[in-house]
C-alpha cells in the first residue's frame, strides 16, 4: 500500500474515534433507518458541495488579480 492510501486509512480510524467520542456509537448503530442513513449522506455531500463552492469562489478571485 502506498503512503498517500495508509494516510487516508489513518483520517478514516481517526474520523472513526471522533464520531465514537462525540456520539457514544459507531457506524454499526442500527438506531437508524435506511432514510436516516440518507439524509446523513445528503447532508454531508451538500456540506461538500459548498466546501468546493468556496474554493471555486476564491480562485476566481486570484484569477482576476
């Protein structure tokens, strides 16, 4: 395995101890329902979406200088 996918192995497990920190669970609850499960991702890849937005907004700005 290359360094570059060890490092996102290693976001991953620590995205993993965050979430069990801040919510008591992990990705296994089964508190939710499918549709849950969905909105999360919804919300999520919307999240990302204005993160690229703003990037997209601030290389306009450096294009125009």
């Amino acid at each position: 395995m290359s360094s570059i996918e060890e490092s996102v192995i290693e976001k991953i497990r620590s995205r993993a101890e965050t979430g069990l920190l801040k919510y008591g669970t992990t990705m296994e609850r089964e508190d939710l329902s499918v549709k849950d499960w969905l909105i999360h991702l919804q919300e999520e890849l919307m999240d990302g979406i204005i993160y690229a937005q703003r990037l997209l907004k601030e290389m306009d700005k450096n294009d125009e200088k």
